[in-house]
C-alpha cells in the first residue's frame, strides 16, 4: 500500500516511506503526520492554484 499525500512528514518522492500503514477511504495512512504552514503561505499556494484552475478553464473554452 502507498498513501501520496505529499503533504504528510513521511512522504518522499510521492509515497509514505512508512512500512505496514493502512489506507482510510480517501487513500490517505492512518499514520499521516501532515505538514503545518503558516496560513499566509497556504492562502498564497490556494490563491496561486485558483488562479492556474481559472486560466486552464478559459483556456479549455468553455462558456460557463
């Protein structure tokens, strides 16, 4: 089993370096230590991808 979260302090080149860990619904490790970032730093990397999602939309022409 491998949990991606990369977000999670034992994730290293997109898998849990942990051995035996299992798996919840979402595909995350009951084990997952996740990262803590300052909420400045989050609301920048949130606003960055929404802007990404915003020009990938336009750009895929759709009309909504």
């Amino acid at each position: 089993m491998h949990c991606e979260f990369e977000l999670c302090t034992y994730n290293k080149d997109l898998s849990c370096n942990r051995e035996g860990i299992s798996l919840d619904d979402r595909g995350i490790c009951h084990e997952c230590a996740p990262v803590s970032l300052p909420e400045e730093v989050l609301i920048f990397i949130k606003e960055k991808h929404f802007k990404k999602l915003v020009e990938m939309y336009k750009k895929s022409g759709s009309k909504e």
